[in-house]
C-alpha cells in the first residue's frame, strides 16, 4: 500500500490529514469510497488506531461490504474487528445488546414496510374502519411524518397537525399500532434510530460505556444524513472523539424522507475547528457528460461551488432525442439498444435506463420484449419480499421471538390447516382477552373449555407449533447447522409440498432454497453471527442490495441509480411534470425544484461514456396536460427540439447562485447574492406575509405560515400536504386570514 502512488494529490490531503474534525465535499465520481477505504487504511497503518476503535457508517449495505472488501485487500490483517454498517444496522446492532433496559428482549423482531402496512389496516379495522377506507393512507402517513418529529402517541401535540386532515383519528391509529407493535416486541425501521437514542439519552452509564468504544467515526454519503442520524452520531461523540463526513451537496436527494442538507452545510458552526477538503476530479464520466451535470447543477442555489473534470478523453456528445408520444420514445431507446448491441458490439449490461417514476416502465417494457431485449427491473419486488419466502422468514422470526403476531398470522394457514379469517380473527379476540400472543395463546390451550374454537383449527395450530418448539430447541443445542435445522423444519411442516402443487412451484421452490443458501453463505461469511443477526440483516436490505450483475438492460430509477455507474446510461422521460416531478412544479418553491435537479444531476453523472437523455410528446394523463421537454435539458447545456426540429426555450431559467468557502478552519458557506432564486412576471400583489396566517393554494389547500424564511419566502403548512417553502409573492397563492 503506497498513498503517494495510490491516490491523487487531493484525496492524499483528504487521507492523511491531521484534523480531528474533517467534511470531504467529494464529487461524483471523484473516488470518494477509496478515500475512506484509505483512510481508514491510515488510520490503522499510520496512526496505530486499534481498527475496533472506528466506526464507519455507509448509506447502504452494498458499499458497506465493498468498503469492507476493499480494507481487507489494505489491512489483510487488521480489518476484521472493523465496524462497517448502515445507521439502521447499527442501531439495530445497539439494540441487541442494550434494548432490554427498555423492557424488550434482545430477540425483539423488525417489521419491514410491508408488516408495516399490514399492521395499520389490522388495527384500523379493529377501531371500525375498512382496510379500503382513505384514513389508512393518511394515518400511514401521518405515524412517518411523526416518527420523522420523533414524536410516539404520548409526544404528539395535535396542535401541530391541525391542518393534516382527520388528524385525531389517525393519532388512534398511532396509539392502537404502537400498542400491537409493543405486546409483539417488534420495531419498524424508524424505531430502531428513535430507540437507540432514547437509551443513549437516557442512560449516562450506557452511553459512555458506547463512547469509549469509538475513537473515530467515519460517514459516508453524509448529505444525505437526517437529524435522529446526526444525533445517534452525537450521542456516540465524546470531545476527543474525531469525525470525518464525506458527502456531496449536490447529491442530496431524499429530503422527501428527513434527509437535512443543512447538517453538512453547517457542519462548522457545530465543529469551528473542521477543515473542508473538495474532491473535483472525476475518474467516471468524459468530459462533454461532466459539462452537461456541471452545467445543470449550476442552476441550483443551495451548492457547494465546485466545478467537476476529468482528465479522460472528450467523448461523444449527448444525445438528446424527442418523440411523438411516449410508446415512439421507448421504441427509439429499445432501437438505439439494438443498434448498440449489434452494430457497436456493446453488451446490454452495460446499458442502464433511469426514469423519475416507476409507473414509466409499461413503454419501455413492451418495446424491449417486442424486440427480444432482456431487462431487469430494479425497485420492483425483492427477493426477500417474494410470497413464498415471506412465509418462510415468518416461521424463523417465530423461533426466535413467539410475541410475533405478524409472522403467525401470515403461515396460520399456510400450508393449509383450515383456517379461515373467520377462525382467525376469533383467535386474535380471545388470545388478546388473555393478554397473550397468538402463538403463546394456541401453545398454552390444554382443554377445550379455554376456546370457542373447534379442535379441527386448533390441532393443526397446536402441531405447527410443536415443530417450530423442536427447532427452537434444536438451534438452541447448536448441534447442527442452522440452515439443515431450519430446512428440516419447513419440510416437515408440509411447505414443500404445498408449493409442488402450483403452477409456479418449481421456481418458487428454487427461491427457498436460494434462501437456504443464502443462509449457508452467511454464516459461513459471519462465523461468529447469530441466527438472530441474520434477520436482522435481511430486514435491512435495500433495493442496491439486491442488484446483481447479468446479460441484461437494468432499468432503475434515479434514486435507486445512487452510487452506481454504467457505460450507457439513457435518462428518459425528460418531461416537465415527470422529471421534474410534477409536485416540484405546482409547489412554486425552489426547494423541492433543487431536490429535482439534483436527482437529475445524479442521473447524468452515472453514465461513463455515452449519455442519452429523451422526452416525449403528446398528452399525459398522468399530468393531465400536454407533455413538454424538461427544462433540464437546456439548463444542461443541450438544444431541446421537438420532434419537428423546432426549438423549445423553457420559461423561468433561474440564474445559478454559487455558495463559497473559505479555506480557513472554521468554513462554512456563503452565498454571493441575496437576489430572490425564483423569477416571476406575474405574481400576487402581496407585500407581506406573518407567521400564523392563513395562505389559500390553487392546488395545494389551506395551509397556515410556520415562518418567514428571508424577504420573499414562506414556510407552508399545507393540510393535506405536508411544509412546503414557497414564494409569497406566487400568483397561485392568496391570503385567508389568521389562524
């Protein structure tokens, strides 16, 4: 390992820095995980920093172990006693040893967002609701918004969602689901962040033990941290505990779900001593693909000034190609693909489609079958989210954890042991008299007098249940390996021969046993893991956790697309009110505006070589409008013509306003302008705005001012759709009195 040969003059500064608190602005493409790799890599080599002293959080568990490949290759020696995990992996993680102060047992259960739902229509219905009503949507949305506040039931002041509709009934859907979600010992996703910070807050003796076990905490993909993140983080820090954030403004792309880009603008208010270091040069894209991104990127106000290049070759220019409609787009890309696969020897897997929104599939879906192109869908149904192997995943989580109501409600009647939802939802009545889980409930029946059940739902109950107690036990002697245990178990319980007799049964029993595999393969890589910890992980999974390479076209969206690069890459569907999105339109507000053009900015620096970006023409009844091309096509530099050859120029192109800083220790940024970011021929003639006053929305509602940010906008608490920054003076606002 030589630093000196290994990395470029920058990200050597980067690597071997001496500060104890370090922001690495790092571009795309720019090598941002080798940094971090080596730095950790120094820190061990150079600085003799025992590697179970450092933390490092990644974004997903993809680069986490990619991080931890790549150190083993540096550190062959030191690199096991690494800790590498996503935030949610390692509050879980936490979790397993520290929630019992909290009264859960280690063995507690995570629910993925799938049980998430499943459990809020479950207890809706039992408040008198209909699993189709709309309450369900809101209340699903109202218990995100809360946990995005980390505020449980007994937190929230319905004061502060008196303009989110049937706000009452939906804080009873919170209560009744935290409730259920208790007697079961599971936590969602959210919770796993929220409990570990509630111990860490709670318990002084815990909360140091946990410091002084982290010398060095290293995060990746920083801009996109929200604020229960960075408080885990600063829980986590004592004074002499150094931070090292690399994280590119520009790529902050999923404010929708609490990411705070401000965390790293303003990370030197926090830490004055920090010191800035901006990776610019690209080691992915040619040149003309990084002048279109720097371009497009330039129109955005919140940024850090930073202009990408690239010392390889020019390349080709962009392709920028406009259809009658959008069936002729996704006819025109599945083509090109031909042509590129048969005319330019390309390999489809080096192809990649990116698109705003899932529902754009259909076009292109049909066009590459009618031309025999193979594809694959990422975002769409997982692996671990198939039928056959939720049923099996739920009979694991009832071994290690028996309050799991979930998991005994989906494999009650799979196989069939004739139990209807008649007989199910009496069971759910009398084990909840009992105060007992379903599954304690059946084990614990000794005579008939206990239930008004019949003996023809409760003995094949009693049965599953005697099978999941021997396997229990059996792991428990850890005589035999997990997966053989486990496999025996499902065999037994008549699963196998309960897929062979579908249509679909071969393959599905294929997935079960690259689930079996899959476990083999884990604990052969994780020797000292737990069964447990292996739920966990899986529960984890993201979308770029599942992507595997393959001889066929990947169609993903930007979003999933993060962090990923491929030689071809098509970004389709550049349409106002598709990319952007539509909502980003109607909002009037730059904010949500930026966020766009920083997914776009994302899509376009994936591509290595060739770079293709297409729009469609005619109506959408989607948008319900004609379609019209993005106007990040010409903030990129590149001529929009319609299919015609005739040239489209975009209203409103906002002039770039370019955030600076200095190269002293204590930097933080500033803008050159306080000029309004939006332009507007036309607004509402009002002058002046006060927190607590009523706004009118064309299409947004009532909403009320939460505050005044600046001369000309306003935060906006819409009634049905969340805070929103807008401009005061748009004309599709008005004023509606006081609140």
């Amino acid at each position: 390992m030589n630093f000196d040969l290994d990395l470029n003059e920058k990200q050597l500064e980067a690597v071997t820095t001496s500060s104890q608190h370090v922001r690495i602005i790092a571009g795309a493409g720019s090598g941002k995980t080798r940094v971090l790799t080596y730095r950790i890599a120094y820190l061990v080599s150079a600085l003799s920093v025992p590697p179970w002293k450092i933390l490092a959080i990644t974004f997903t568990n993809k680069v986490a172990k990619e991080m931890k490949e790549r150190i083993a290759k540096l550190l062959p020696n030191d690199s096991k006693d690494l800790t590498i995990r996503t935030f949610h992996s390692f509050a879980a993680y936490f979790l397993r040893q520290e929630i019992d102060v909290l009264g859960f047992p280690r063995t507690f259960t995570i629910i993925d967002e799938e049980d998430q739902l499943k459990l809020i229509k479950d207890v809706s219905v039992e408040l008198g609701y209909r699993k189709s009503d709309e309450i369900i949507k809101k209340a699903v949305s109202f218990i995100s918004r809360c946990k995005l506040k980390e505020e449980y039931p007994s937190d929230v002041k319905l004061s502060s969602y008196e303009h989110f509709a049937n706000e009452k009934e939906c804080l009873k859907i919170y209560e009744a689901y935290e409730s259920h979600k208790d007697k079961m010992f599971a936590l969602d996703f959210d919770d796993l962040l929220l409990f570990a910070n509630k111990i860490l807050a709670a318990y002084p003796d815990i909360r140091i033990k946990w410091q002084n076990k982290i010398d060095e905490i290293l995060i990746d993909e920083f801009q996109d941290t929200n604020d229960t993140e960075y408080r885990l983080i600063n829980y986590l820090k004592k004074p002499s505990t150094s931070l090292y954030v690399v994280g590119d403004p520009d790529q902050t792309i999923y404010t929708w779900r609490g990411a705070n880009q401000k965390i790293i603008l303003d990370l030197g208010k926090r830490f004055p001593d920090i010191v800035t270091i901006v990776l610019e040069r690209n080691y992915r894209s040619t040149q003309k693909i990084l002048d279109s991104a720097n371009k497009l990127i330039g129109h955005n106000k919140l940024r850090v000034a930073k202009n990408l290049y690239t010392e390889n070759y020019s390349g080709p220019p962009i392709v920028v190609k406009a259809s009658y409609s959008s069936k002729d787009e996704a006819m025109y890309v599945a083509r090109e693909i031909k042509r590129l696969k048969t005319v330019e020897n390309k390999s489809y897997a080096e192809i990649a489609i990116l698109y705003r929104s899932n529902y754009i599939t259909i076009d292109f879906e049909q066009a590459f079958v009618s031309l025999n192109i193979p594809y694959r869908i990422y975002g769409g149904q997982k692996f671990y989210q198939r039928r056959e192997i939720k049923d099996v995943l739920a009979y694991f989580h009832l071994i290690v954890n028996t309050k799991d109501d979930i998991s005994f409600a989906r494999i009650s009647n799979v196989p069939k042991r004739n139990i209807g939802e008649t007989s199910l939802n009496l069971l759910k009545v009398e084990a909840k008299e009992n105060q007992k889980s379903l599954y304690d409930f059946i084990h614990d029946i000794e005579d008939k007098e206990k239930t008004a059940l019949p003996n023809r739902v409760i003995n094949p109950l009693k049965t599953m249940i005697a099978r999941i107690d021997i396997a229990r036990i059996d792991i428990a002697k850890q005589e035999e390996v997990f997966s053989k245990i486990l496999e025996n178990m499902i065999i037994d319980l008549g699963y196998y021969d309960y897929l062979a007799k579908e249509d679909d049964g071969a393959e599905r029993l294929e997935n079960i046993k690259a689930l079996f595999n899959d476990i083999r393969t884990y604990l052969h890589q994780n020797p000292e893991s737990s069964f447990e910890e292996y739920l966990q992980n899986i529960a984890l999974i993201s979308a770029q956790d599942e992507i595997i390479d393959g001889e066929y076209v990947t169609m993903m969206t930007a979003h999933t697309a993060k962090g990923l690069e491929f030689p071809i890459v098509f970004v389709v569907r550049l349409n106002d009110g598709v990319f952007p999105h539509i909502r980003a339109l109607l909002d009037g507000g730059y904010q949500a505006l930026e966020e766009e053009r920083r997914l776009a900015y994302v899509a376009f620096t994936r591509a290595k070589e060739k770079l293709y970006l297409s729009f469609a023409g005619g109506f959408s009844y989607v948008i319900k409008s004609e379609f019209r091309p993005s106007q990040f096509i010409v903030e990129s530099g590149n001529a929009a013509k319609d299919p015609s050859g005739s040239s489209y120029v975009p209203q409103n192109i906002r002039q770039p306003q370019v955030y600076h800083f200095d190269d002293g220790p204590n930097s933080d940024f500033t803008s050159d302008t306080n000029e309004p970011f939006l332009k507007q021929e036309i607004d509402n003639g009002i002058e002046e705005w006060n927190v607590g006053e009523i706004v009118i929305h064309r299409t947004l509602g009532k909403g009320v001012i939460l505050e005044l940010e600046g001369d000309d906008i306003i935060k906006v608490d819409f009634k049905d759709h969340g805070i929103k920054s807008i401009l005061g003076n748009h004309p599709a606002i008005s004023k509606g009195g006081k609140a």
